[in-house]
C-alpha cells in the first residue's frame, strides 16, 4: 500500500513534468544525445536561468540527470532503459571472456602436455 | 535502434580443434569451467545440428544460475557458426541476440571472433511508447485537462 503510493507520486512528478511543451522538447532533444544547459534553452529561445528551473523539474521526475562537466552542466536521458541493454552486454562480455579464456588455457595446457611427450 | 557486442582472440590450436573444442560437450565442461578456483555448477548439452540446441547453466549455487539456450542456425565447420542466443539470468530476466562465430587460420593458430548483435537499445520513441509508458499519454492527457479544469 504504502510502495503504491509511492509509486502513485512518482508517476504524478513524472506526468506534471511532462505537461509543459519545453519539457518534452528537452525531451526529445535528449533522445538524440547529451546536451549542456546551454544547447538546450536556445532553441527553446529561453534564459539559462529559465531552462534551468524545467531540467530540475525533469531531474526530480528521474527523467534526465545532470552532471557538471568542466565548465558546463550536461544533460542526459536517465539511464533506466538503456540500462537492460547495458546489463546484458557487459553479462556477455565476462561469458565470452570467460569462454575465451578458458579454451586459450585447455590448448595452451594441451599443446605443452604434448610439446612433453614429444 | 540495437547495440553489437565483438571480441576476437588468438588461439594456438588450428581451426578444426578449436571447432570441435567449442562445440564438444564433454570438452566444453573442461575449458568452461578450467580458470574456476572453485567448481560451481556447470551443465553442458549439445545437439549440433541445424534447429539444435545447446544449453549451459553454470553458477555459483542452484539460486544464483545463470542459463544459454543457443539454437544453431548455421553449421559451417570448421569455419563459421551461427546461432539465437536467450540468456536468463537468477532475476529472471531474458535476453534473445544473434551470435556469429568465425573460425579463421591465423599466424599458426586460430583467430576466433565473436559477434553478438542484437542488443535492444531504446531510443526516445520506445521510451514513451514502451511498456512503462503504456497508457501514459492517456494520462497526461486526463492530467492536463483536469488541470486546465482547475
């Protein structure tokens, strides 16, 4: 009951800070790559300051985080989708390592157990 | 939009042993398992044919098991082989790709390469149209006029 409200204000911060058009534009712009604060409010035709304020409302929905780089802040999609693929990639890669690993030790051991008997 | 996963590496041994290295069951459960400082759990079954299967499940214990259902869909020996992978993790969890492994000579030994295409990667489209999103633009359309009402 409790995880349900929870989840119920979770969803409301997400779809109010979806109900504003600049925000869904950052949105989309978002979807295509990482974007400064800077890159994001001029084509919105808007004020740094201005820009900010709706980033922190798409920060506290989850829908964006934000990072400091240099002398700029950037801005991303939040990872949650991406992650999935992410997960599954680097599961893969230590099984292929693994896999590569170990037949590379089996032909090396082979190959010196038999260099021995010869 | 999906993601592509390659690894290549040198072995000594020439492409037929490595071949029949990988696809070999009971070989498999050594060179699978051969770098483990302590034996987990390890089950191997290959039927190598067109349409076939091969399964490995291996972890540390039977609650944390990881599991491989490759299908071959190529059998090139001893120079390609391709394959559905669905990987399953303890969460439950599946995933379905596509693996092409080639087998080529290479400086007196094999050069094998691994390329596993197919990771699903989201783009902003699908993140609203997705599952999660199911029904949210209903939503927001209900919030924005009761807002407007307001």
């Amino acid at each position: 009951m409790v995880n349900h409200m929870v989840q119920q204000a979770a969803l409301d911060r997400v779809f109010s800070s979806l109900a504003d058009p600049v925000r869904r534009e950052v949105l989309i712009r978002l979807g295509e790559g990482p974007a400064t604060v800077g890159q994001l409010a001029e084509p919105a035709g808007m004020s740094l300051t201005g820009m900010k304020k709706h980033l922190r409302v798409l920060e506290e929905a989850g829908l964006i985080v934000t990072e400091k780089v240099g002398r700029a802040r950037e801005c991303r999609l939040a990872p949650a989708p991406l992650d999935d693929a992410m997960n599954w990639i680097s599961f893969y890669q230590r099984l292929w390592a693994r896999r590569l690993d170990g037949l590379d030790v089996y032909f090396t051991l082979r190959k010196g157990n038999g260099d021995h008997d010869a | 939009m999906t993601l592509d996963m390659r690894v290549t590496r040198q072995l000594p041994a020439t492409p037929e042993e490595v071949f029949d290295a990988y696809t070999d069951a009971e070989k498999q459960k050594i060179w699978f398992s051969i770098l483990d400082e302590e034996p987990g759990i390890v089950e191997i079954e290959v039927d190598l044919r067109v349409g076939g299967r091969q399964t490995a499940v291996w972890g540390p214990s039977p609650d944390a098991l990881f599991r491989e259902t490759q299908t071959f869909v190529e059998i090139d020996r001893p120079h390609r082989l391709v394959t559905d992978s669905t990987g399953s993790g303890p969460d439950g969890t599946t995933m379905t790709t596509r693996i092409e492994i080639t087998f080529e000579p290479h400086d007196g030994g094999t050069l094998m390469t691994v390329v596993q295409s197919g990771f699903p990667a989201p783009e902003i489209r699908d993140f609203f149209t997705g599952e999660v999103w199911t029904g949210a633009l209903d939503r927001i359309e209900a919030f924005l006029t009761a807002k407007s009402d307001a």
